[in-house]
C-alpha cells in the first residue's frame, strides 16, 4: 500500500526483455535501503526487487502489468517515481494508492498558471463514474485531485514542489500516463452496478 507521495527521482538505466517479461534497472537514492522480495512503486506501479546493489534496484513486470501501464514505453535514461511501501506509522499525506495501474491516459494540455501548472487528461466514457470533481486520483504514482471531470477529460493542479520533484516536468501534450482510480471510487461504483443489475433482474 502506498500513499501517492513521491520519495524520490530514480534513473532508468537499462531494459531487458525475457519472454513477455520486462526486467527495468533503476539507479536511484533510496536503491540502497531495498531489500529483495519488496514491493515499489514506479510512476505507479508496484513492483517487486529482485536484485539490488548500493546504486541500483532491478525489477520485473510481467505481460499483465506492461499491457495495463506505460511500462512498454519506458526509456533508457528517463526518470521514473519512486515510492516505498507506507509505515503504519507514518503520517497518511495522500490517499490510498495500491499501486495497481487501472488504465492509461494521453495528456491534452499544459497550461502555465503563473505559479502552478493545469495538466488536463483523458478519460474513457467508461471510466466517467469513477472521476469526482475534487475526489482523489494516482497519475504515475502522484496522489492528486479531480478538477472539472468532463467532456472526456479531468485535470490535476500541480505545484512548484510537485512539479520539480516529479516526472511531471517531463509530461507534454501527448505524453502517456499511468492511472490508478480510487480504491474506494472503484468499490462504491461496483456495488452500485451490482445492485442496479439484481434490481433489473
């Protein structure tokens, strides 16, 4: 379980596919304090260590986990998020995150508010119940808030901070993005299908 507070920049340093499977080397700051068989979030997806050196962490994602996220366009030297598993006794700063990427989006504009940034994103009509203005939404891995869901489309208001300390500074108009819903958008939006279907039954 993760909070949707990025830790830290890590560096992608090589890329190999075996199989189906996709191994990703990451250089990073917190690569060091790993330890094998732990779970990691990377632009939103947990993953677990499977290899581990003083500079660097080596994770793998398998056929289901690529075919869900960006991970397929991952690049050699591109910046990645990281984030730890949360403490239980740490402080809850974001939402609940699984790091279970539901889908992706297309980023349609960046708009330079002169003091924080406007990205505005995709969404399927499909997923049009899960987004809630003000409700909460993971975008690689940055817990963050709905604004004006609609038309096909939400945005997030990003921050200096958020914007310097995370790959949104690399997000232009196109780019992809991984996104998780709420967990608890996702429960409540299942049981209330569940019910109007035993209702119509």
């Amino acid at each position: 379980m993760f909070t949707g507070i990025i830790e830290c920049l890590g560096q992608i340093k090589d890329i190999q596919r075996e199989d189906s499977n996709i191994n990703l080397s990451i250089e990073s700051p917190i690569s060091a304090d790993l330890k094998i068989d732990q779970s990691v979030s990377h632009n939103g997806v947990c993953l677990t260590v499977v290899e581990k050196s003083e500079v660097h962490h080596v994770v793998t994602a398998i056929k289901e986990t690529c075919e869900r996220s960006t991970i397929g366009n991952f690049k050699k030297g591109a910046s990645i998020n990281l984030e730890r598993a949360m403490l239980g006794t740490a402080r809850f700063d974001g939402h609940f995150v699984q790091g279970h990427v539901d889908t992706t989006a297309k980023c349609l504009a960046v708009k330079d508010e002169s003091g924080s940034w406007l990205f505005t994103f995709s969404y399927k009509d499909e997923e049009e119940n899960l987004f809630v203005d003000k409700g909460s939404v993971c975008i690689n891995g940055v817990s963050l808030t709905v604004i004006q869901p609609q038309n096909n489309s939400f945005s997030v208001a990003i921050i200096p901070y958020t914007f310097e300390h995370t790959t949104f500074k690399d997000i232009k108009v196109g780019t992809e993005v991984n996104i998780e819903f709420d967990i608890i958008g996702k429960y409540i939006n299942k049981n209330a299908a569940l019910y109007l279907e035993r209702l119509n039954g």
